[in-house]
C-alpha cells in the first residue's frame, strides 16, 4: 500500500486551492467595494461565504438567543473538521483532477459563490482577470433593444381563437384568486377554463369546512383519498372474464375454448360491431395498462359497490347483445336495444360516480350509437321495410343532438328520396322544420309542404305496374297525413281560407271527378296528373258553388251541365263592424279588429268577383293556392281515411271511432299526433275548476280546516277532451243528464266544430246519397249524421232519419237510431212501437243483417232501465230470446222462473255460437244480455229489493277469460267489453244504488286502462270515470299515486297531450294546495319533446299563471311559447289580448314584427297600424303601455 501522506494545514490548503481556480465573469459585472477585515487562519472559508448571507435575512440572527447561537455554532465546527479530513484522505492528486473537473465543467455555476469568497481587496488583486464567455451578452448592452414588436402575429390565434396557453407567462394573482364582491370561499380556479373566461370554485364545504382552491386539479386529486374522479384497482378473477356458462342460453354457436381476456391490440373479429377498445375508451375514467388488473370501487362504501355491481351487469349485458347480434344481425329489435343500452354504460351507476356526464362524453356516445346504427343499416335487407323504418328513425333521434340543422336538412331530403314509404320518418322531418324558431317562414314551410307533396306524387306516379297495392296504399296515407298537417298548419298561423279551399278541392277531386272523361283514372302518369289538374282548374275558376257550400252539386254534374250551376253569394261580402285604431290604444284596438274580422269571415274562401278588403287579400283563394295540395287517391281505404282526416280537422268525431260492426286495429302510423288532433279547448270555460261562492255551506269545526267539496265528484263525465276512445251507438245518442257518455255535448264551447258544422252537415250528406262506400261504411257515416242533424235541430232531424230509413231499410242500427231520437225527443211509445217493428222485421233479414237485432234489443232494454223500469226491461230481453223460436216479440207482464232460465240459456247458447265461427263483437254484445239478465232478475225474483251485481259480474269474468284462453285478449272486442258491459253496469249501479263499493268500479277500470292502452288512442273516458269515482271518497292520495304511475307510464301514451291535460285538470279539483303541483306538471309537459309543440298546452299554461296572479311567470312562458310554436298565430295574439298590461311599448312592437315580417303570419289590417307606430315615439308609447312595474314583477317571479 502506498504510503499516506501527512496532513496538511487547512487554512493552507484552502488559499492553494483558490489561487488554482480560474473565475469567469460578467464584463458588467463590478464587484463593490469592501472595508477591509481581518481574517485568521483559523477561521475556515466556509464560515466567511455565510456571513454576507445572513446579513440579508432581515435581522433574523440578531434575534436569537445566546444558547441558540452558541449550539449553532458548534453544529459549524462540526461541519468544518468533517470536510477538512474528507479532504485529508483524498489526496493531493485527487484533489487537484477534482478541482480541475470542476473548474472545467461547473465554473459558470459556481462563479457566483466564488465571488462571495473573495472579499478582501488584496486578494481580489492578486487573481487573475476573468474570461469572459462570448455567448453571454450583458443586460445592460445598449445595442440590443429592450423590446421586439411582432407586426405579423401568429395566425393560429384566429383559427383557436385565443392564444397558446404556453406563450402566456406565469403569474399569481393578487389575494390567491379571491374576487372583490364575493365570499371570501370562491376563488379562481387557475387551471381551469378555455382562456376566455374565469372558473369559479367553491372552497367552503356545506358543513362549513374549508378545502384547498386546486382540489380539482390534477396535483392534489390524486393525494386525496377518496378523491372524485378516482377508482382503485383490484384483480380480475378469471370468471370476470368468460361467458360464465351462458353458451346454450344465449343461443351461440360455438362454445370458446379460452375465456382469458384477449388483449387491447388484438385483431376484432369480424362479427364486432365496433372496436372494444373505443368503447372502453368513452365509457371508463382510465385504463389499466396491466390486463390482470381492472378498475373497482371502494368497497368500504355500499353506494360504490351498488354502483360497481350495476357497472358489471352493463357490460355483461353490452357483452351479451353483442354475441347475440353476431349470431343474428337481421333481428331490428337487438339492434336498437344495444343503440339504448349506450345510455346505461354511460350514465352515473356505471361508474361508480354521482355527477351526470359531461358534453364531450355525451357526444362521443352518440357518435357510438350513430355508428351501431349505421352498421346496423349496412346489415338489413333493403325488403324489409318496416327494420329501415324503426332504425331510420332512430338514427334521425339520435343524429338531432350533434348534427347541424344544414347537415340534418340534407340528410333528411337523401333519406325521404330512397325510401318515401316512411312514416315515422316524415314525421320528425316536418317535426323538424316546422318547430325551428330561427329558420321559420311561412312562405318557406309552405315550400316545404310542396315539396314533401310532389316527392310522394312522383312516388306514386313514377313506379308504374312495379309498385305493389300495399306501397301504394301507405304512400297514399302518407300524403293524407302530410296534406292535413300542412292544413292545420295554414289555419293556425291564420290563414284558414286557403285550408277550406284546399279541403273543398281534395273532395272534388276524389269524390265529384268527371272519371269518363280522362283517359285512365286515377292518373298513372305526370302528364296524366296534369292534364287532370287543368280540368280540375276550369271548374275552379268558373266559381260555381263547391262541396260544402249551398246549392253545389259537385264537378262531375257541374260538367255534364256545360259548366253550368250557381254562383253562390260569398260570406265573405260583410265588410261592416271595422273600427279606426285608436291611437290611444293602437296594439288593443287592432288586436279587437283582428278578432272580429275573424268572426265576419269564418274562413271561408271568397271569390274573385266578390267585394273584400284591400287591405287583406288573402280572402281570395285562387286555383294555384292550392294546386301543390292536389292529389288523386285510388285505394277505397284512403277515401274513407280522407273522410276520417275532414271530421277529425272539424274538431268532430271519426268514423272509425264508431263500433257497429267487427272492428279492426288501427294503422299506428295515422294515429293523430300532436300536430294533427284538433284544438278542443278554444274557449275550454269546463277545464277550469269553479271556485266555491261565499254562501256554500262548508263542514267546520274548532281546530280543523274547513272541508269542501272536491270537483272531481261533480261530472262523471267532467273531461270533456275527446282523444279519439272508441263510441258505440248508445254514445250517438246519449243523455244529457249523465247517465252515460255523450261526445257532441262539448260542440257549443268548440269554436272549431261551430264554424264547419254546415261544411260537414253537407260533406256527410253528401257521402251518404252517393253511395261512394261500401253497406257497413255508408251506415257508419249515417248515424254521424244523424246524431249531428239532431243536435242542431232535434224536430228537424227527424225528417232527415226518415228519407234515410227508405233507402237503408234493412239496416238494424239506423232503425236503432231512429227510436232512440223519438225517445230523446218525448215520444216514447213511439219509440217502443218501432223497436218493435224493427225486431219483428229482423227474422226476414239474412244472417249478416239479423246479427244487428242484439244491438236493438240492448239499446231498448238500456232505455228502459234508465227510465226507472227494470220490470220492463226484463221483458224485453225475454221477449227477444224468445222470437227467436217464435217470430215475434211479446212482452209479458211477469216473467217465470223458468223462462228466465230459458232466457239465459238461449243468450250462452248464442254466445258460444258466435265464438265458434270468429265472431267476438256479436258474442260479446250476447255476453252483455246474458249480464244485464242476471242483473236485472234479482229484482223480479225478490220483490222489494234493490238490484244485486253478485251474480252478474261473474258473467263478464267468464267471457274475459274465454277470449284468453283463445288468444282473444288483444283485440279491440275485448277492449270494448270490457267498458261497455262491465263498466257500464258498475257506474250505473254506483249512481242508482244506495249500496255500492267503489273498489268494484276502481278495479274494473284500472284493468281496463291497462288493457286498452295499447289500442292507438287514449282512452279519456276511463279516465274521468276513475277521477270521478275516486274523488267521491275524498281521498286525493290515491288519485295522485294513481296519476304518477299508471297513467304516466301507460304504454303507448307517455307524456301525450291528453295525459299532461287530464294530470292538470285533476289536480286542480284535488284539496290542499295544488299551485306547485300543477306547474311542475305544465312544465314536464312543456319540456317534453312530444308535448312542448302543444299550442294547447301552452295557452293553458298561460292562462293558469295569469289566474294564479304571477304576471311576470306569465311573460316569460309567452315568449317561451313563441320560440316551440313558431307558427301559431293565436299564441302570437295573446300579447295583445290577455298580455297587454303585462307588455312594454317596445315589447308588442317587437312581438308585432315576429307576426307580421319575420314569421309571415296573418294580420288583416297590419299596413295602418304600421304607419301609426311610426308617428308614435318611444317615450309616448310607454307611456300608454308601460308594461309590468318592476315591484310586480319581483313580486310575480317569487310566486305565491
């Protein structure tokens, strides 16, 4: 070993180790000038680099205490000997290839403390002159500029819109982001934000705790336990990752012979229906890199583990619609169920977190779906038409949330060319354009309109003998659809001529056309169709009288006449009752105008030679108004839809509501929507509950609130919204008193049904002397008219029912009828000799015609039951089981025993009959006598005893349970059973019966609600009956679970229109305080996309805030109501009706020009109130209206 050398002096060691060093510096740089001090030897260097730095820590040393200074003194010397002998042990040489690496590479890092060592001036003397480093260039150079103007800029800025994050320096803000204003707990959050705003975040927990500003951050997130947006890691079991078993119950193939889980960058196979890794991209927080390893909750907290549970079950399930649309790609409905499962692996239990989904991942979920879809597409054939219908459809729902409305628009026109035969996709495509506040014109809706009805036409036209008669037929009712939309649409922005003029040309075409004298009929060809149109022109332009109108013979009559016929006087003649506007209310006075030039004009077309207004010449309706309109039907199905579609647009009701022979289901797709079902609450005075009067007498007592009586209990029949439930021949006619349901009673409160009750007495009157359908159809129609010519002229109408007897003598139901007006009208014997009659000349009848005489006999027997006589309605039903042996009916003054069971016997034997060869309507009105039988022989076999319902309801219940078990039970006959026997018999028992359990009516209804919900309209009449038996127990609990429940989940009618109503018309007849209540109600209605297009809707909504004296609530729903209903023109009105006080002067100038430029809607006398309102200032207009006073409307956004 070598020899260790001896140790040298520190001190000495030290000044050889400085002299060796070479220190560059600063050509600026200029070392101050120091007092001269004397230093020992003993003391070490590093003892003087510390002195200059803690002279600059203000003061601190000169605090400390004589102990402290002492031991800190010692910790120094410790240090020192430490490195003295380091420095001993190393050697000479090491040292100095020690001192010389760091002179060579760490010199520029060290000059700095080199140049505190250094504080005498003698020894600064004695080192050599620093080199200075050519790159490093002095601050204080004054060639150099301080600052660099960039003229040019950086053109990203304007493609991002702010600039680079990066570029912009780091700085603090002053109070750590508090803000002048604010609670001291808001702070900005820095790390948050695009750039072109601040975040703000709340600092103060809600127990009072206070929490770090940056714990959302990145940083401090992940030192938190329990953090938001974390999840833990756990080990995947091998059962994790298999099917579990489920081979042969989920249908594969094949059974896999690996269940480990394949890696992310493994090949998909081919039947995937998109990469797994993107979707466990978009729908998980993170990714484990390890394959082992898998995200899990804590399992410290149930809420997490309920939530991981439900994560697992999603993917399993996602997993599991995956392999079974591998194995069958055709089925539509696997298809749409993985498309709505994409919601579950999205929202909140799925992972493991409380917040609701952010934008970016609600995006990149539909753009999945959208995806699923498109492949799903690409798999189904082009014949099935119904699986591109339903998925289409779909894809346009879920497309609306991330498409542009220019880029949908295209989409739509593309789609509607290739496959014209979709409904459902027509639907939401004039959903589409009719519904966007900011494209909206009425010029241009009607453009759109056009263009949906030439595409169907040349649809239609262009196939030639290739179509089959089902694509003819539903692209037929398509366009009936599309034609009375776009009707309604034209009289609700208030132009309701030109919709009668396009209805009066429809039926001339269809039902009055000259068919010998075109070459084919209907038109196989665009020529064709033209030359028809021309024709059709000719007769249009001579203006004689048109159907609908006094004196009209039709087009076909008109022409065999060499175009002669009469030129009727036109309503619109009647030119008085204007008024100046007044300048002192000129938005009031023009509003008042407005309406009764409404009521003058009753939207019927003027003529070219007739005298109308300058101001309005929109009265007139020429032939190329309506020409776009015209189209020629060929299937008899769609006539008597086009007729279905006229009644429906009148506000009255259809033929296919009418059950008098077997019914059929009808088409989902032409089932009225909320575009297309006619307003029935213009005045609406029975939709508002009464308030109770000052002399009501009320139960009271001490230290109770005051009970009153509910408006549920008052009308059975109080919901007087008709949605189109089913009517039988005993509605036709009903009573008024409200023993049972009568739909025309609501017509006077109809403005609707009022102004085209003449236009339908002839349309129907017409239908029915011409024969254009077929026994059945034709009777139907009949009995319509019938019961609408008796509710305006009951005398009258009797007239009317006799001509129609002479050429339908052998049809059962209008003899029916015809008894029951002359019952109606006080004639009862007379009506009892022609039931009579009527069921003696039904033997005569063949098989088809007789079946009706069961209707005549029930309708007879209700009679008399109604009128207090069951006696004699017993014998009616004996008298007619028995002419079915005898030929004659034979009415007894007392029924034996034994001839009740005969009775009995012959309406089973009947019934049973009736089922055997596929005729469940006439079994099941036999059913109906069978019960009303049991029900009415109580009273005779024990005399002075009320009617029993024990052994009738047993009777209903057997044949409910036959029609089952024959696989009967979805029909529309077990529907109607279900409330024309049963529920008929259980209310009029509850209404005559001093005895009753209304848990017998609860549940007859209830399964019947649940029953016939499926059936294509709401059935509102099992509604109010429910209300009504339910408020008379007062108990309103019951009614509001049942509201919530039932009828908001009632398949195939979630938030439809006439559920959101009759919620609201309930609820306001409950007790307690139902404000809060209704409201929410109005705004889910208002919110959902089925309803918040509901003109209906909104006025009543309107209304209720302004009854309720929240005018500012008012205001806003008003303005709300515009941007959903762009093109009603009633809703428009209301600001300067019922709004008008509540409207600034600038308010009603702006709501006048959305009415008149920029929406295109009516306004008769628009042109004089301009000109008015521009000699009107500001200042004076406010003063005439100057709107809601700002206390008001404090007071009115409060509420009540």
């Amino acid at each position: 070993m070598p020899s260790a050398s001896p140790p040298a002096d520190p001190s000495e060691h030290q000044q050889q180790q400085q002299q060796q060093r070479v220190v560059p510096k600063f050509s600026s740089f200029k070392p101050a000038t120091q007092p001269k001090q004397s230093t020992s030897k003993s003391a070490p260097p590093q003892e003087r680099d510390t002195e200059r730095p803690r002279r600059r820590r203000h003061g601190r040393s000169k605090s400390r205490s004589p102990e402290r200074e002492k031991l800190h003194g010692k910790d120094r010397d410790k240090k020192a000997r430490r490195r003295e002998h380091e420095s001993t042990d190393r050697g000479e040489d090491a040292t100095r290839r020690h001192h010389s690496r760091r002179n060579g590479q760490d010199s520029h890092r060290h000059s700095r403390r080199r140049d505190k060592q250094s504080e005498s001036p003698e020894r600064a003397k004695e080192e050599p002159k620093p080199l200075v480093d050519p790159t490093i260039v002095s601050w204080d150079t004054s060639d150099t500029p301080s600052f660099a103007i960039d003229t040019k800029g950086d053109p990203a800025n304007l493609v991002y819109g702010t600039i680079h994050r990066y570029s912009i320096p780091q700085y603090r803000r002053s109070g750590y982001g508090r803000i002048v204003g604010l609670h001291t707990s808001m702070r900005i959050v820095e790390d948050k934000g695009d750039g072109k705003g601040l975040v703000l975040s709340n600092t103060k927990r809600t127990d009072g705790e206070h929490i770090r500003p940056d714990v959302g951050g990145k940083q401090y997130r992940f030192a938190v336990a329990g953090g938001e947006g974390l999840r833990r890691l756990k080990v995947i079991k091998e059962t994790d990752t298999g099917i579990g078993g489920k081979e042969f119950e989920l249908g594969l193939e094949y059974v896999p012979l690996s269940s480990h889980k394949r890696k992310r960058d493994a090949e998909e196979p081919e039947g995937q229906i998109y990469p797994h890794s993107l979707i466990q991209g978009y729908h998980q927080d993170a990714q484990t890199q390890d394959e082992d390893l898998e995200m899990a909750s804590s399992s410290d907290s149930e809420v997490d583990e309920m939530a991981n549970w439900n994560s697992t079950q999603n993917r399993e399930r996602h997993l599991e619609l995956q392999r079974r649309i591998t194995t069958d790609p055709s089925n539509i409905s696997l298809w749409l169920e993985l498309v709505h499962h994409q919601d579950n692996l999205l929202g909140p239990a799925s992972k493991g977190r409380k917040q609701r989904a952010t934008l970016a991942e609600r995006q990149s979920t539909t753009e999945i779906k959208l995806s699923i879809l498109d492949k799903a597409l690409g798999k189904i054939k082009s014949t099935d038409k119904v699986g591109l219908e339903k998925l289409w459809a779909c894809w346009f729902d879920v497309a609306t949330d991330i498409w542009q409305p220019n880029e949908l628009l295209i989409k739509y026109q593309s789609v509607l060319k290739q496959y014209p035969a979709m409904h459902s996709v027509w639907v939401r495509y004039l959903n589409f354009r009719q519904t966007d506040f900011e494209t909206f014109k009425f010029s241009e809706m009607v453009g759109c309109y056009a263009h949906c009805m030439e595409l169907l036409r040349d649809s239609v036209l262009h196939q030639g003998d290739d179509i089959v008669q089902k694509d003819v037929e539903r692209l037929e009712q398509i366009a009936l659809y599309v034609i009375f939309r776009g009707l309604r649409f034209m009289r609700e922005a208030g132009f309701p001529e030109i919709a009668i003029a396009t209805l009066q040309g429809l039926w001339e075409l269809n039902f009055c056309a000259p068919k010998e004298s075109f070459q084919s009929w209907p038109p196989s060809s665009t020529l064709q169709h033209r030359i028809t149109l021309e024709a059709l022109q000719e007769f249009w332009d001579s203006e004689v009288s048109r159907v609908g109108e006094a004196g009209a013979k039709g087009w076909r009559i008109t022409v065999e006449n060499n175009n002669g016929g009469i030129i009727p006087g036109s309503p619109t003649t009647t030119t008085g009752g204007e008024h100046d506007i007044d300048p002192l209310d000129p938005f009031g006075s023009w509003a008042q105008n407005e309406e009764e030039s409404h009521n003058r004009q009753k939207g019927w077309p003027a003529r070219a030679m007739d005298k109308v207004e300058e101001e309005d010449p929109f009265k007139v309706v020429l032939f190329s108004d309506i020409s776009h309109w015209m189209f020629v039907f060929g299937q008899n199905s769609t006539h008597q839809s086009l007729v279905d579609h006229t009644l429906l647009f009148c506000g009255l009701p259809h033929g296919s509501q009418i059950l008098i022979t077997e019914p059929t289901l009808p088409d989902p797709d032409v089932t009225p929507d909320t575009y297309l079902v006619g307003d029935t609450l213009e005045k609406g005075d029975w939709f508002w509950p009464v308030k109770p009067t000052a002399d009501e007498k009320l139960i009271t007592w001490e230290g109770m609130e005051p009970e009153r009586k509910g408006g549920l209990r008052n009308d059975a029949f109080g919901f007087k919204y008709d949605s189109g439930f089913p009517i039988t021949l005993d509605m036709l006619f009903g009573r008024k008193s409200g023993e049972w349901v009568f739909p025309m009673t609501n017509l006077e409160q109809q403005d609707q049904a009022v102004l085209y009750i003449p236009l339908i007495r002839r349309l129907l009157q017409m239908i029915v002397r011409l024969d254009f359908f077929q026994n059945e159809v034709c009777q139907k129609y009949a009995l319509l008219f019938l019961s609408l010519e008796w509710r305006v002229d009951s005398h009258g109408s009797m007239k009317m029912a006799k001509s129609l007897l002479k050429k339908y003598r052998t049809s059962i139901v209008l003899w029916t009828a015809y008894g029951q007006m002359e019952w109606r009208n006080g004639n009862i014997e007379t009506a009892r000799n022609v039931f009579k009659t009527a069921l003696n000349m039904s033997h005569s009848f063949t098989n088809d015609k007789s079946n009706d005489s069961i209707i005549l006999c029930l309708t007879w027997a209700w009679e008399e039951l109604l009128d207090n006589d069951p006696s004699r309605a017993l014998q009616v039903l004996a008298a007619y089981s028995a002419s079915n042996k005898n030929g004659e009916i034979i009415l007894d003054g007392e029924i034996q025993k034994t001839a009740l069971l005969r009775t009995k016997r012959a309406f089973d034997d009947e019934q049973n009959r009736l089922l055997s060869v596929g005729r469940p309507f006439y079994a099941s009105l036999y059913n109906q006598a069978s019960a009303l039988t049991e029900y009415l022989s109580t009273s005779n076999l024990t005399k002075g005893t009320s009617l029993d319902l024990t052994s009738s309801l047993p009777v209903y219940d057997s044949f409910l349970q036959t029609l089952e078990d024959r696989n009967m039970s979805t029909t529309i006959t077990f529907n109607q059973c279900l409330l024309n026997g049963r529920i008929r018999l259980l209310y009029h028992h509850s209404r005559t019966s001093r005895s009753f359990k209304p848990s017998l009516l609860r549940e007859a209804l209830e399964q019947a609600i649940t029953t016939t919900a499926g059936g294509g309209n709401a059935n509102t009449l099992l509604w109010s009956l429910y209300a009504w038996n339910e408020g008379r127990s007062a108990i309103d609990g019951r009614i509001r679970g049942w509201l919530r429940t039932e009828l908001s989940s009632c398949p195939g009618h979630p938030g439809s229109v006439p559920a959101s109503i009759f919620c609201i018309w309930a609820e306001m007849r409950m007790s307690g305080d139902h404000v809060n209540t209704v409201r929410s109600i109005f705004e889910d209605a208002v919110e959902s996309n089925s309803t918040k297009s509901s003109i209906t809707i909104w006025r009543l909504y309107i209304e209720f805030e302004l009854r309720e004296r929240n005018p500012l609530r008012a205001k806003m729903l008003f303005f709300r109501a515009l941007r959903c209903c762009p093109w009603s023109r009633d809703l428009a009105m209301l600001a300067f009706t019922r709004l008008i006080a509540i409207l600034d002067f600038t308010e009603l100038k702006k709501v006048f020009a959305i009415v008149t430029i920029e929406k295109e809607l009516r306004a008769a006398d628009a042109f004089a109130l301009e000109e008015l309102l521009e000699h009107i200032e500001e200042k004076q207009g406010r003063e005439i209206y100057p709107g809601l006073p700002e206390s008001t409307g404090k007071k009115g956004a409060r509420g009540k």
